[in-house]
C-alpha cells in the first residue's frame, strides 16, 4: 500500500493501530478457510465508530477496497481481503454498552466475543441463544454478518432471530441506523434482516441491539448411543415429529467419535455408528416430560445405551465433546474441510447416505457431525492441500453433496456463509434471476463495489 495513504490511516486511528508491515499483515492473510490466503495491503484497527466513518470515507474516495474482520473464524474465506486491500480488524471496538432489563435488550460493539455476552447476560438471569460452536472467540459482529446459529439453533434459532437494531457504517461513510429496542416496527422496507448475512458486502457494524430472553428455568441434557447411523438419523426425525422441540439436538458419526474420544477423553463409545446429544430446557415440569418422551423414542429406534447426566458438570462434560469435534477431527490430517449443507430434517437420513456415498465414490475421509434437529450437517473431509489430486476429489464429492442437498430442497450452507469459498455452488441454488436481485442490492448499498469484494458473487 502507498505510504501517504498508511499516514492517512495512521492519522485517523493511531499509528500503532494502522499495520502495514508484511510480518502482521500475514497474521490477517487467511481465516479458517482452508487453501484461501491473501495478504492485505493493510490492517486497520479502529477505537471508535467516528474512526470506522473516516476510514470508509477515505477508503472510497481512494478506491480502496475494504474487508471487515472479527476474531478470523470464518469457514468460507470471508474475512480475507480477496485484492491486498484493507482490513478493518474490530477487536478494540468490544464493549458492551448496555443490558436493558427494561426492554430486554443488549447493545454491543461488534468485537464482544460472543461468549463474554453470554456471561454477563446469565449473570442477570437472561438469555441470549445464539451459539456458534466458535463462540469462546468468535465476535459478535461476525455473528451477525453471516447470521451464525449454534447448538441451540433448533429450539431458538439463528442469530437473525434476535438482532433489533443495527448501527452500520456504508461504503461513502455514512453511517446507517436501522431498527431499535421496540418490538414492532414496520415502517418501510425491513433492512435489518438484508443487513444480517450480508458478509461485509454491504456495510461495517459498529453497534448491534439483540433481543435478551429469561434464562430456562431447568435442563437435561441426554446422550443416546446408535449401532446404527440411520436409527440415529431416524430418531431425529421422530423427536420432533413427536412435537418435542430440544433446545439442543446434536449428531456425531463414528469417524468423529473417535477423533473426540482420542482428544477429549469424555467417554463417548467406540462400538457404536452415531450418538445424539440431545438437551432439553425450560420449566421442570414439562423439562421431566420432553426428557422421558425423548428417552423412550430413542430406545423405540434401537438406540443401545441412553444416559442422563447427573449433574451440571457432566452435561457441561457431554456438551464439551459436541463443541470439540472439529478441534478433534482438525488432527488427523494437514487440512480440515468444513462444509455445512443444510436440508429439511425430514431428509437428514438419505441425507446422510449421500454423504457415505461421495466419500465412497470418491475415496476420502469425511467425518459428519452438526445440528440434526435442524437439518444442519458438517460433513468434514479430513485431507492434505499439498496432495492435489486428493484435495480435487474431496471438491468433487462435495459438488455431488450439495447438489443432492439442493435437490431435497436444502442449501448450500446453513451458518458459514458463501464467501470465497462457496460461491461457485450459489447459482445452482439461487438461479440467475436470484443472482441478478443480489447484485442490484449489492450495487444499491456500494456502487464502486469497494466492500468485501469478490465474495458471495
């Protein structure tokens, strides 16, 4: 990047906060996304909303392009500068300004990690659902841009379901404020949920307003062992046709027991082909009712050992070993492939059996865990990117993978975004006229297509 143009950054948020040495920009080069790396031509790091304003004000009359970035725990390439432009990397703006216990309502800058949120709403007796299995670093503004979900998902839903309000700094600097703490507001078009998943393509947060609930009351969380992966498959689908909703809802295939087991050490079975981790919340009576109803459907669909944890420590054991399976499978192989097609839950069975199927077809490795109770697969290739003709086949059979997902009437990511990494699978789900829609929204909000570019489209 031009000198002149660094001391200009320099000037707005401080000179130990305007990076542009090549041994820090190599830190921001890459994500989570594996084989995607790009070195930025700089990282900015800002104190305040006023200087996100300055940046994008400068930023676009020079033509520069801009890429948002939280704690980098994008699986889609998404927080990468895709053309050596600048990084805004959110970190110092982590406050959370105000809990209001009045309306329910949370304010946050959007580099709160998600799990200090968590901790201090608890602390009042409130909730915040939202819980991306990286939320011990994920940030909040991440969260938002692409409307992450969680464990929780299926009783509570996504991220999207819970923001109010946004503070949004657009491409010439402007800054944007959209909804509030009010409940309903249907005045004009609805932006917040356009802003949501946006990936960075359309603004910069620098304030976010979510929607607090009171803390359940109670929970049990229940561990069911499966010899069979499609008994496992099946009795997702029976719980909720059964009209028990879990809070929690979670499925884990042999490969990825065993790379949790081998890391975590928490007890999981080594004979079996799935186990469910199931929890469900919310007034004892009727907590002591789902529990039993989901114990019975479990064992109805050949489940061979169930287990209720006894205390608030042996859940959190049990919830650990759902959190850490990509932690655990990452150490296998060199390269880590996360995907997370999505389908009805009605079809997580031969959902399931296409994925057997491609890592057959196509000899790799594919362990798959995630969010049963909602449809929402991670198919995980464990690979080698140095071994191209592998890395090639394991491409392949996740072109087959999200072409059956679409074909039940699924898409192609449930959480991660499109990014870099996806978007040449969005056509085939969204269609031309879908992807003409989003390029004149993208081109209404950035018309000098200076924010996150080269991402989604």
């Amino acid at each position: 990047m031009e000198k002149t143009l660094l001391q200009d950054f320099a000037a707005i948020v401080g000179k130990r906060y305007a990076l542009g040495d090549l041994e820090s920009l190599a830190v921001y080069g890459y994500d989570s996304t594996p084989e995607l790396e790009s070195i930025p031509g700089a990282v900015l790091l800002p104190g305040s909303s006023e200087e996100v304003v300055a940046i994008m004000r400068l930023c676009h009359e020079a033509g520069v392009s801009v890429t948002p970035r939280g704690s980098g725990t994008n699986l889609s390439g998404g927080s990468i500068s895709a053309n050596s432009g600048v990084v805004i990397q959110t970190s110092r703006l982590n406050s959370i300004v105000e809990i209001d216990e009045e309306n329910l309502t949370a304010t946050v800058e959007p580099g709160v990690i998600t799990s200090a949120l968590h901790r201090v709403v608890e602390e009042r007796g409130l909730f915040y659902p939202p819980d991306p299995g990286s939320m011990n670093i994920s940030t909040m503004g991440g969260n938002v841009a692409e409307n992450s979900g969680g464990l929780r998902g299926l009783k509570y839903g996504v991220t999207a379901d819970y923001v109010m309000g946004l503070e949004t700094v657009l491409a010439d600097g402007e800054l944007l404020k959209t909804g509030g703490k009010v409940v309903k507001d249907v005045a004009g078009y609805s932006l917040n949920p356009l802003l949501v998943s946006s990936e960075g393509t359309l603004g910069l947060f620098t304030g976010i307003t979510v929607k607090l609930i009171p803390k359940p009351q109670a929970k049990v969380t229940m561990l069911a062992h499966f010899p069979a992966l499609q008994d496992a498959a099946l009795a997702v689908s029976a719980i909720i046709a059964a009209k028990v909703i879990p809070a929690t809802l979670e499925f884990l295939d042999k490969v990825t027991i065993k790379c949790v087991e081998e890391y975590a050490h928490v007890g999981l079975p080594l004979d079996v082909d799935a186990v469910l981790l199931i929890e469900v919340d919310g007034h004892p009576v009727v907590v002591a009712e789902e529990a039993a109803a989901v114990a019975e459907i479990c064992k109805r669909h050949r489940c061979s050992f169930f287990q209720t944890a006894k205390d608030a420590d042996e859940a959190l054991k049990l919830a650990t070993a759902r959190r850490t399976a990509l932690s655990a499978l990452a150490r296998l192989r060199p390269t880590t492939i996360l995907e997370d097609a999505t389908v009805p839950r009605s079809c997580i069975a031969p959902m399931l059996g296409v994925i057997q199927e491609a890592a057959k077809k196509y000899n790799v490795t594919i362990g798959t865990f995630g969010h049963a109770g909602d449809g929402n697969l991670h198919p995980t290739c464990l690979t080698d990117e140095r071994d191209k003709d592998e890395i090639s086949r394991a491409h392949a059979a996740f072109s087959e993978i999200f072409d059956a997902a679409i074909s039940m009437g699924g898409t192609i990511t449930g959480e991660h975004g499109v990014g870099l990494a996806k978007k040449r699978y969005l056509p085939r789900l969204v269609g031309e006229s879908g992807i003409k829609i989003m390029r004149g929204i993208k081109n209404a909000f950035d018309p000098k297509g200076i924010l996150n570019p080269g991402k989604v489209f």
